[in-house]
C-alpha cells in the first residue's frame, strides 16, 4: 500500500515546507497513472460546486493538471477558498495524482495534495474525464486485491497491479466498510470479482451510471 497522504504531509512540515497548522486528517490518497489521455472526454463542470481551503500559500493554478502545465494565476494566503467543480488525475505532487478543477477565485487546476480535502479524489467530486469505453475506473493502491465477496474477510482471488491499474466495472453492493466507505463494485477486468470501493477513483460512491448487483 502506498503512504497516507497524512503522513507525507507531516514530513514536510518537520522538514520545514510552509504547510497550514491545522489541516483535516487524511485517510488516503495516492492515485494513480499518468494524466488522462487524447482519448479522454472532457466533461461539463457540474453546476453544484463543492468549497474547500488551500493549505499553502501562493498555491499555483494551472491550465492543466500537471506540474508542467502553465502558471494561470497564484492564489494567496494558506486557507483561501475554492470552488471545486471536478477531479482529473495529472502529474504527481508528494504521490498524489489528484487535481481539481476550480472555477473561483480562478479557473483552472490546483493539486489536491494542496487542498483541504480529507481524501482524494474527494467524496462527491465527479471526474472530469470520461473514459470512451464505459465504466472503467483506476485503482489507487499498488496490490489491491479482488475478492469472492464484497468483505474483506472474503478470499483474495488475484492482488492487481500499481497503483493506476484500469479496472472495468459493471454494478456494485453493499458490503463491509473500509475507512467508512460500505460501497465495493463487482469487476470483470483484468480479473472478475470484488474491489472496495475506496480504492478506486469513482469520485464518490457509488458510482453515478453504476447499477446495483
């Protein structure tokens, strides 16, 4: 598994990197491969928009989510509010692949290791890319593993690949929590049983077009 992004957080402030005081306790995010591709949908921004914090100053907006894209403004003090419309996986900062989209006080992507999210990709956020065939979904652990049943006492039938690895879902149930999170989903590749939901980038769960099992 791949280190909580809470605990990467806190090295950086023992190693002296400006983070804010008092920031929400993070239970994981470590997501996942390379940013999305040609072949990605882009899609519309929600009209609901969810309000989160900066935990650093000068955080840089840019106009797509990777390190490498162009600077579109340099927000200001740690704890500036932003409205968030979606989440695009980009470029890795400190391990997190996470960038949201942001439409106040700027438009364009910020890196969601920077934002007071509690996780990420956050609860409720939907994703901005659509993959062209169908629910298809990343993982975000290095070895999760897929299960007969929807707990995780359940027998492990295959530990998938890194973190990043696309998985192919068709419906999901209820099952046993995992960090709170109650929702697994039913995968038919690259193998066929089930994930918990929490390791996957679904934005929240379940999934919006997902059907019951």
């Amino acid at each position: 598994m791949v280190l909580p992004t809470r605990i990467r957080r806190l090295a950086l402030i023992a190693a002296g990197v400006p983070l804010a005081a008092t920031m929400t306790t993070m239970m994981l995010a470590s997501p996942v491969a390379a940013a999305p591709s040609a072949n990605a949908a882009l899609v519309r921004p929600a009209s609901t928009v969810h309000h989160y914090r900066t935990v650093v100053r000068h955080l840089r907006v840019r106009k797509a989510p990777h390190t490498a894209a162009p600077v579109v403004h340099v927000l200001g003090a740690a704890g500036t509010r932003v409205s968030v419309t979606c989440f695009a996986v980009g470029s890795s900062v400190n391990g997190d692949r996470i960038w949201y989209h942001i439409v106040a006080p700027a438009a364009g992507f910020v890196a969601g290791f920077y934002l007071n999210t509690g996780r990420d990709p956050a609860a409720g956020i939907p994703a901005c890319f659509r993959h062209p065939h169908g629910h298809v979904f990343h993982t975000l652990a290095h070895g999760l593993r897929v299960r007969t049943a929807p707990r995780t006492t359940a027998t492990t039938i295959v530990r998938l690949g890194p973190a990043g690895t696309k998985v192919a879902v068709n419906c999901f149930v209820v099952g046993k929590p995992v960090f709170g999170d109650s929702v697994w989903y039913h995968i038919v590749r690259p193998a066929r049983g089930f994930v918990a939901g929490f390791y996957l980038d679904t934005g929240h769960d379940p999934a919006a077009g997902i059907r019951p099992c």
